[in-house]
C-alpha cells in the first residue's frame, strides 16, 4: 500500500491506495500558494499524517508526490513550478525529516500516466505517452515500462515543446510552446481574439454575454453545434495537438498516445478529429503509428498515479 | 568482429570493424539507386562478400546496415527512403537469403549516434542525442545506452519535428519540419529567397555569380564575415536548431546532444551561436539542460556506426 499525494494550485489531495490501484482512504486540504512555501508543506505533511493514522507500521511502503511543474525526481528538489511560486524548494529533503518512509516525486502529468498505463491500460504498453489537457499542458513519457523524466528532471515536459508562433507568450516566457495552443487558457484566449470581431457566436450566447465565464466546455458545446468561431477555435487547437502528437512519434514514436485533462471531456467530438489531423500529418501513409485514445481514468489519476509512481520507483 | 554497412544514396560504403570501433578493412561502390532496389541488394551483397573474403568462419559476428531513411529495426524491413525511392522494401530477408549472419538495419542517423556515442565519446553518455545535419536532419537516440527506434520504427526522425511555418515544404510532404529550416537545402534555399532582393551578397561573390554553386560552406564563410544575408540566414538557422535542441529536451532531456553532419564542419562559430540561443531558450534558468557539443567522430561514423550497433544488437 502507498500514499499518493497530488499536489494542485487548488487543493493537497491524498489517499491511501492499494497495489491494484484503488483507493481506499481520501483527504484533501486547500493549498493556498500566497502562504509560502513552509505552510504548504507543514500541510502536505497533515495530509499524510492523516492518511497513516490508525494504520500499523510498516503497512504502507511509501509516499508518492505529483506536483504541477519541473521535478528533480533522483534528489526529490521542485525544481520549478509556476503555480505556487517555487523555486528550487528541496521538497523530499524537507518531507523526510519528518517521515520515515521512501518519498518519490515527478511531475503530475508523468504520475497521472503512470496512474493511465498501469492501472487504467493494466500494463498492456511499455512505451506510452499522455498529454493533459488543462489550463496548461502536461505530458507523461513510459518508456520500457518506466516512466521518463530525463537527465535533469527536465523532460516529459510535452507542454513546452515549441511548434509555431503563438498568439501570446507562454507562462515560461518563450513563444510558441505547445500549451499556448491547446490548452483550455489557449483556446479561450484566441477565441477571444476572434470575438473581437465576430461577438455574433454561441460561444457568448453560451457565457451570457460575460466574458469571463467562457470555458473550454463552452467553446466545445458552440463548435458541436457548428457555432463558425469555436469551430476555428477547435480545428486550431485540434492542427496544433496533431502536431504534438506526431512530433511525439517523431521522437519516441510510442504505441499510444492517451489523451486526459479537463478538455478531454469533449470526447469523440474531440477524439475522432485529432485521429483525422494524424491521420492526414502522417508522412509514412502505409506504415502504423501511435493509436490515439481518450484515457480511461477519469478521477483522481493524480493520487492513483503518484502512489503507483512510488510503487514502481520502490 | 563486425561489418557496417552504410547504405547513402551516392554510395554503398562498408567496413570491417573490430570491436573498439576501428575499422581495418574499407570498400565502397556507387549506389545509383535509378537501377532499383534489385540492383542495389545485389551489390550490398557484393560488399560484404569482398569484406568477407580472406577470413576464417565465425570471425565476423553480425552485420549492420544504416539506411537514410525510416526502417523497422524489429523486421529489418526498410519502411520508406526518399532517397533510394524504396518504400517496404524486406532489405534483411533478401540479404538473409544469402548470409548466414545476423544482420541489424536502423536509419543513418541512429547508428551514427551510436558510433559518436559508444566509441567516440567512449560510452561516457547513457541518455544522448545526436543530430546530424547535412542534406536533410537525422536523429539518434541514446537512452539508457540503448538506440531508441520506437515501437513502429519510426521513432528518432527529429529532422521531422514540425517547429514552425518553412518557406517551402518539407520532402515528406508537410511544412514545418526542422530539416526544413537547419539542413544544407533549408539555408540554401533562404539564401536565395534573400538574394532575390538583396543580390549584393559575399554569397553570390563566392560562388562567383553561379547560383547552383551557392552551398553551406559557401553562406558560413560569408557569415563568419558578417555579410548581412549571410547573417540572417544562419541566425535563422541557428534559432531553429535552438528550438529542436530545446524541444529534445523537453522530451527526453538527454546529458548531451552532439552536432554532426557536414554543417557541423562550421565549427565553434556554429556551435558559439548555438549554445548562446539554447541558452536564452532556456526557461528553468538555474538548471542544467544539456550540454551541446560537435560531434567528435568525423569520418565513417556511419561504417562505424552500423557495425557497432550491430554488436550492441547482438
């Protein structure tokens, strides 16, 4: 049994979850960034304090952390991670001071295909990828079973490969990287460049005429209902995730390619374009690639993934 | 013992080479790929034989081939080469047919990584990526000291990472490639579209007025005399490769990429630029990415290559 612990902008989320993947215990507490480092982790300690009381030793064999940015995972150091405001915090070191039990952490997007490929997929791929469609974009490397973060704790991070000018410049301060085209932040934004002008769309219909009630949901909702600016906004975003996709098969050329995160929910409607775009990016015609799928774990990947990422790095 | 074959579209390059990666037997024949696959085989063939000959049974453990296009290194089967015109094209089991040896097929580029990798630079790097630039851009994977290929085969083809939007399209078919943008062809191409407006050139000086004698060699010569077009071109350039080397990163992060190909024959003034712009690409600027680097091995690197992949296949 291990703890997994996904560490958000908006909530510390923790479970105790058995080796087959399940949970069986849950908590959360907010995170609340603006409090500093130290009260974060006072809190993260809480969380799993919580999650062992009552429990004999040795039942749980070690704590698995997912965090929302660039992890060192061989010396456990947050290396950097927007959302929160850290900058080389020495998490593990921190954490283990008070906890006699190994801690393990990633990124939250490789934790969440860990959660994917080995529970969701039952181990059926050695070498996988995720992406994660959110307010940014994460991606999860399995290669030979293992997940990668690189050299440096650096890699995996799909979001930030650079694949075209943007339209603005992304929270890493470069232009072009993949999250600034396919991410729900994305599409917002360059839908909001095209209301400007043509406001005539059910995309505003949808917000109430309040523009900062639109949301990837609702550009999705206008775009299935053929709404001519949120289909531009979508077959946008669908051209520049193809190409993340297949710049994917480029590198690593994986057997499947996972598609998750909150924009995901727009399923087939999403999915049966994305393997159109592919499809057509394609430059070997008659040779497969990497199937593209929708995954299947919906709720809470990030607690599953980072206990079963302690369960594999054990 | 093992023989490594470099199969290029001029010529049918091969080698016997021992096991620290010298080569102590070398022969070579025209490729002329006009005659057909047929034609070609039959003077592989021909190759290995005559490296073959003169020596005792059992001597020579395998055979490697790299191929400048995509194969599958699972059924030695060469996918697509542009080059050759071949497209699944069974290149192991027709050479089967005729050796009683083990023989390993991957692109040139895969293999070249392996030479610069395992002999050149010794070993010393388990997570490295080469790029070779010349006509095109190849890629070579190093992953825990093994040649990544993907599950398909079409893996490490980094010359075809979409990057942005080329002045021309790419030979697969799509735009955008980095080949497209840091190969030979790419900056001979910008070249010209600059000369076009701008004729007063060192450029055109060197290649005394003849616009078919415009090469790499050519436009660095040029740059390294701040002739303006010259400058535009590689700075171009050197921003794409930028890109693709930081891409590379945010996949894999490797400890090193290393620069070959005939571009690379630019030396420190390539690379001086290279490291500065990779570093202003950087957006975790105090941590390490990896180190970029000229590829050491200059000559055979794709003999050497083959026949060392071929050993570590075995």
């Amino acid at each position: 049994m291990y703890i997994g612990i996904d560490l958000g902008g908006t909530n510390i989320a923790g479970g105790l979850v058995v080796d087959s993947g399940d949970i069986i215990k849950k908590t959360s507490v907010p995170t609340d960034p603006s409090r500093g480092a130290d009260a974060v982790i006072a809190d993260i300690l809480k969380v799993i304090y919580s999650l062992l009381e009552g429990l004999e030793p040795n039942v749980v064999k070690g704590v698995g952390i997912g965090i929302p940015g660039i992890a060192d995972p061989h010396t456990g150091e947050v290396i950097a991670c927007v959302n929160l405001n850290w900058y080389h915090v020495p998490l593990k070191d921190r954490l283990q001071t008070a906890i006699d039990l190994p801690i393990y952490i990633d990124n939250d997007a490789t934790v969440a295909a860990v959660a994917e490929f080995s529970v969701a997929q039952q181990g059926k791929y050695s070498n996988a990828v995720m992406l994660t469609l959110g307010t940014g974009v994460g991606g999860g490397i399995i290669l030979d079973g293992k997940a990668i973060s690189g050299h440096h704790g650096i890699g995996s991070e799909l979001g930030h490969m650079i694949v075209g000018e943007g339209l603005y410049d992304c929270n890493c301060g470069r232009n072009g990287c993949l999250e600034t085209f396919v991410s729900s932040l994305a599409i917002i934004r360059y839908a909001k460049h095209l209301l400007i002008e043509t406001p005539e769309s059910l995309i505003l219909e949808y917000a109430k005429g309040d523009w900062d009630q639109i949301n990837g949901e609702i550009i999705f909702k206008a775009a299935m209902l053929k709404d001519p600016v949120a289909v531009k906004v979508i077959d946008r975003m669908v051209k520049y995730l193809a190409i993340g996709i297949m710049n994917t098969v480029s590198f690593i050329d994986p057997e499947i390619v996972v598609l998750g995160g909150g924009l995901a929910n727009a399923g087939d409607f999403l999915l049966d374009k994305v393997k159109t775009t592919v499809e057509a990016l394609k430059y070997f015609k008659a040779t497969d690639c990497a199937r593209v799928e929708l995954a299947k774990l919906k709720n809470d990947a990030g607690i599953i993934g980072a206990a079963m990422y302690a369960k594999i790095q054990d």
